[in-house]
C-alpha cells in the first residue's frame, strides 16, 4: 500500500496490492467454494440482473462489504464467522475485487483473495450461473 503522503496512481496500487493476493481463477474459486470457501459478489445490481448470479455466493454491496464481513462488526452477516474464513472476492472482472479483498485483509481477513477476470472470466469458463 502506498507510504502516507506517498502519491501513488490506481495502476500501480492495483499492482501492490495484488502481490499480497493469492489471486484463484475460475476453477479455484469453483473448487474453494465446494470446500467452504466463502465467494462474495460485489456487483452492482445492474451487472447482476444483466449478466446472473453465481449460486451461493453472498452478494454484498461494495460499499457494505467491511462491516458485513467483519466476523467482529455489529453488521455482520450471518456467513462471517471467522477471520480464519477463506473469502473469494468476486466484481465484474477483477478489479474492483483486488482493492476489496486487500480491504478485508486490513481488517484482518488473511483468508481474503479476489478472482482473477472476475465474473466475466466465471462465465467464460463455463462455470455455473442463474439468471
């Protein structure tokens, strides 16, 4: 992350924080989830009834994201159990999801990670999707 007062553009942020992830394709996220992982879709509503949804996931306004997952936060959701919880940041093609997932990093959530090509690569690989 960028040194205070240190002026950093969104490129290179984007590049920092994603050396810090453990970033999943499609078919690790797909195989995560199946072994208890948490996907987290922060989506606008306008690319979700466009393009569908990915079974399971929590979906989770980008703004909201922090205190619903904080397994510490009065806001939490349900599925916000732990710190330890492996969560799979999910935007419409990855990144948005780096930031976020470095977000909840910061709040502790070393379990936290995005997918790379986000739903947008999901969907390409053919993996499941409702309408």
């Amino acid at each position: 992350m960028a040194v205070s007062g240190e002026r950093v553009g969104i490129d290179e942020l984007l590049e920092r924080v994603r050396e810090g992830l453990d970033r999943v394709g499609p078919q690790e996220a797909y195989d995560a989830a199946a072994a208890g992982a948490l996907l987290v879709d922060i989506r606008y509503a306008a690319l979700r009834e466009r393009d569908g949804l990915i079974p399971g996931a929590l979906v989770v306004e980008r703004n909201e994201l922090e205190w619903r997952l904080d397994p510490q936060g009065s806001h939490r959701a349900p599925e916000a159990t732990s710190h330890d919880l492996r969560i799979v940041v999910i935007c419409n093609e990855g990144y948005a999801s780096s930031l976020a997932a470095a977000s909840l990093r910061q709040l502790g959530l070393h379990g936290a990670t995005d997918l790379d090509g986000g739903f947008q690569a999901w969907r390409a690989a053919g993996l499941p999707v409702t309408p």
